[in-house]
C-alpha cells in the first residue's frame, strides 16, 4: 500500500463541485493500493457549505488540518455580500460595479497572487516537511484551483525532492475570470511564469479535459493524464417525473453564463404552442446573476422560471432524476472550450436528456454524443435549439421522454479512481 500526501483546500463542509473530485478519489484510492492522507485548512472560508457531504468521508482516512489566514475575512467587513460574490465567481458586467468592488477585484487579482489562499502556503510548507519526513511519504499530490496549492507542492518537491503530481481541475492563466481581475502586466507576468514553473517542476500533471491538456503540453513536456470528473452510482432511482416539462439547470449561472437564444426560443414556442405554455417550468437550482435573470424577464419568461438557491448535494441529485430536461450552460469563450463542468457527469446519471449549450469546439460535445445523453448547441444556434426542446417536449406530451445511456462506466468515480492510482503508481 502506498501512502500518499493529498493537499486539497476545497473539504467537507465545503459545498460546490470543487470538493466532490478528491473527496470521492480519496474514498475508492485504497481499493487500488493507495493510502490518502489528506490535508486540509482547519479554518477555512468556503462560499458554499453542504454538512450533508462530512457523511461521506472515508472512515479510516487521516485528515490533517492547519490553520489558514484568508483576507476574504477582513474584506468581508466592508462588504460581505461583495466579497462572498467574488469569491464565488460571480462578477458585475463592469458597468455594474461599485468603486468598492472594483477596488476588491484589483486587490484580489494584482496583490493577491496566485490567489488569496497565498497565506496558507508557507506555514503549510513548515509543517509538512515535518509531517512527511515523521511518516516516510514519498508522493505527494495537489489540487487546484486554488492554485496556491501547488505552490506548497512547488516547495515540498525542491526542498524534500519528494514525487510531485498536480492536479489542475481548472485551467490557470487561461481561465475566463482572469480578464475580469484587472491584472496589471506585473500581475499577468507573474501568473504566466508561476503557472510555468508549477507545469515543469511537477512530476506527472492531470488536467480534466483535452483542450487543458493541449494547453499545457504548450508549456511543458512532463507527462499529462486527462482524468475528467465523474459520476455516483446513485442509490435510489426516483421513477417519478416531474408533472411539468421541468427545464432545471443544477449549478451557479454566473455572470457570463447567459443563453439569451435559449431564453429566445423558450419564448418562443410559449408563444405558438398553448400546451407548451401550460406545461413548462424552469428550474434554476443554485445561484443565478442578475443577468441571467433580466434576459428571462426580457423574454417575458418570469413567471415561468422558479429560483430555488442552492441545495446540499443529495437533495440536488435527486431534482436531477425528477426534472424532464436538465440544462448545462457554459460561458461562450473560447477560454472555455476546455471546462468540462463536473455536473454534467452526475446529469448523465440522472438518465434525463441535457440540453447543452456552450463554446464552439466545446470538449463538452463528444462526451455528450458518446454517451447519447443529450445534444450540445453553440451558443448561435436559436432554431437548433428550439426544434430539439419541441422534439423533447412531443416525447414528453406521450410520456416517452427519455434517454437511452451508453458508454458510461468509464465516468464512474471508482472507475476514474482506478485511473489515478495507475498514474500515481507510474514511474
């Protein structure tokens, strides 16, 4: 059995997909021959919480914790709903946004580098050498973002020379909130040279997608695994639909994340088509901007749309297997062709059609159309759009909506888990 040191900052309590990736590796790893000690801040500043997610951690897996500082803290005494927003993702259109959040995006993206979990690494560093040397680890492993974490793995490999993978859930300097920091030159300079250092000092990297990975091989030749996020096999099926033709989206519709032609063409067929127009309901499971709300209200969907904030992650797998359609929305850049959104996995779980729409050459797409769960639009593609969604809706009036799943065990958490031990054990 080899021990494996794993620095993650997203944890139980924490709510969010960020904390679902190694929560679940860490639960199926000793199946496979690796022991996980985890590390994790003691007092750490989550934007979103689910208690529900401590009862799936493993039992005989050390956790180990630190203190962390977080100047969200001090932040959030001049503002808490600003600073929890941006911590978050969720930034104004810059029209939008107060004096005092400009001056917190400038703080976060031009002192606060690579992010504001920074304070954590050197006290991390202190300890650990420590605590690795005490137990005899040898590999150790980090997680991000944020990607401050790395930075502990960064120092542990130079001063122990210990066996380094990082594991990057989201893209760094390519990612799309970075424009909206207000990075001056000396902060973008500094996130491109520490992103590079990070790739060419790791051992083995795993990226999520395939267009991460063709990023990075850009920037370094040390060995790159894709390993997407994944799917529970869900204890309970629920057989009961909603009566509604439901359209939920499961997850944040942050600023960005706005399908104007969606909403276009919904309004559309509520127009032409009176049974359409009795039985829809959209469903916004999670926090959603201003934005998107306004383009709803704008196609006079309002009274159609239900927001019900975020839920703790059983009550959302279980709207998942009620609704009739389930949307996966992301932003329209080519930054994000690579984001593979972790719900997406639980989506085709959930056996209900997803109706995707994001960036052209989307990594999204071919998962989709391997597994025939669903159908993936561009962004453009209003009438697409609205002929799939009455093609659903026709199933849906003779209560045959529904989806014939293939090609899906390879998504499988225990499945995926089996995949990062092959590359952990790997020289």
């Amino acid at each position: 059995m080899q021990k494996v040191l794993i620095i993650t900052y997203y944890w139980p309590p924490a709510g969010g997909p960020g904390v679902q990736r190694w929560l679940k590796f860490v639960n199926y790893l000793p199946s496979f021959e690796i022991e996980p000690v985890v590390y994790v801040p003691e007092n750490p500043q989550y934007p979103l919480k689910d208690e529900a997610l401590l009862e799936e951690l493993p039992e005989n897996t050390t956790i180990i914790r630190q203190k962390i500082f977080e100047p969200y803290r001090l932040a959030g005494v001049l503002s808490s709903q600003k600073t929890s927003r941006i911590s978050s993702g969720i930034i104004q259109d810059k029209k939008k946004q107060s004096f005092l959040e400009k001056a917190l995006l400038w703080i976060r993206g031009n002192l606060f580098i690579p992010d504001a979990r920074k304070f954590w690494i050197k006290p991390s560093v202190r300890y650990l050498s420590k605590y690795i040397k005490k137990e005899g680890i040898t590999t150790v492993i980090t997680t991000g973002p944020p990607h401050s974490v790395h930075l502990i793995g960064l120092r542990l490999k130079e001063s122990l020379g210990v066996h380094w993978l990082a594991d990057f859930r989201d893209p760094w300097t390519s990612i799309g909130y970075h424009k909206k920091l207000k990075l001056g030159k000396r902060a973008r300079n500094k996130h491109r040279s520490l992103e590079k250092l990070v790739l060419n000092s790791a051992d083995k990297i795993v990226v999520t997608s395939p267009s991460t990975r063709k990023e990075f091989e850009l920037l370094t030749s040390k060995p790159i695994k894709v390993i997407t996020n994944g799917y529970e096999h869900l204890r309970s099926n629920i057989s009961t639909l909603d009566k509604k033709f439901t359209i939920s989206h499961i997850g944040s519709l942050l600023t960005g994340r706005n399908p104007e032609n969606l909403w276009a063409a919904i309004a559309e067929l509520v127009k032409t088509n009176s049974n359409f127009r009795k039985a829809l309901k959209i469903q916004i499971i999670g926090v959603c901007s201003d934005q998107n709300l306004q383009s709803i209200s704008a196609c006079n969907l309002k009274q159609y749309v239900e927001v019900i904030g975020y839920l703790p992650h059983k009550q959302a797998l279980k709207a998942q297997q009620k609704s009739q359609v389930l949307l996966l929305i992301e932003i329209n850049s080519v930054e994000t062709q690579g984001i593979i959104p972790g719900k997406l996995f639980e989506y085709m779980a959930a056996k209900r059609p997803i109706l995707a729409i994001g960036p052209e050459n989307w990594d999204v797409g071919p998962i989709i159309l391997e597994t025939s769960t669903g159908v993936s639009f561009n962004y453009g593609d209003k009438e697409g759009i609205k002929q799939q969604l009455l093609q659903w809706f026709t199933l849906y009036e003779t209560q045959n909506l529904q989806v014939t799943v293939k090609n899906l065990e390879r998504y499988s958490r225990k499945e995926l888990a089996k995949e990062m031990a092959k590359f952990i054990a790997w020289a």
